[in-house]
C-alpha cells in the first residue's frame, strides 16, 4: 500500500469538501421542489380515485334502481343529423360539378375526341 504524503491528503481533504460544497450548491432548493411536486401528485391521485368511487356509487345506484345507462341521450342539432343521413352532402354540390377524385371525361360523353364513331 502506497504511503499518501502530507500535501496528497490536503488535496484529497479539499477535493471531498468541494465536492459536499458543490452537492449543496446544485440541490439548494431542490428538495423542497420535489417535495411539493411529489404532495401535489399524491393529492392529485387521491382526489381522482374519490371521483372515481363517487361515479361508480352512482352507476351501481343507477343499476340498483333500474335506469340504463342510455336513458338520456341528448338532443342533436339539424345540421348534424342531416349529415348522418347524408341529405347534406347532396346539397353542397350541384350534379354537373366535377368531384376532384373523379377522372375527367371526353367533353362530357360524346364529344368531340374524333377517333370515335
């Protein structure tokens, strides 16, 4: 084993008290800032399981008494049952606009391509 002299000890004494020093300085604060993040988390998560619990007491109390879950449907507006049934896609376009996915055609059937007869 290697004999450290009296100067190599200093060093190594200093070189952990800098690194103590630098282990302060860079979690200076730190800890509170975990702490709070890591309560409000923990609140957060409580908060939602109650919410949670609450709904299913109240869709096993629904189930208890009989009431669907679809008893309730809500309204829709004109325009939104009109699309589902497709009457409102009619209507935006007029029958002798061309949709862009749909090919073009010989001056509209029976033009005048020339090479037909």
């Amino acid at each position: 084993m290697t004999a450290f002299t009296q100067d190599q000890w200093i060093i190594l004494a200093l070189v952990f008290v800098l690194g103590i020093l630098l282990g302060i300085f860079l979690t200076a604060g730190g800890r509170k800032k975990w702490k709070t993040r890591y309560y409000d988390e923990r609140t957060r998560l409580e908060t939602r399981e109650r919410e949670y619990k609450d709904r299913e007491a109240h869709w096993a109390d629904r189930k208890r008494n009989g009431a669907s879950a679809t008893a309730y449907a809500p309204p829709r507006s004109r325009a939104a049952t009109r699309w589902m049934t497709g009457r409102c896609r009619t209507s935006l376009r007029s029958s002798k606009t061309r949709r862009r996915d749909q090919p073009r055609r010989a001056v509209e059937r029976g033009g005048s391509s020339g090479s037909r007869a």
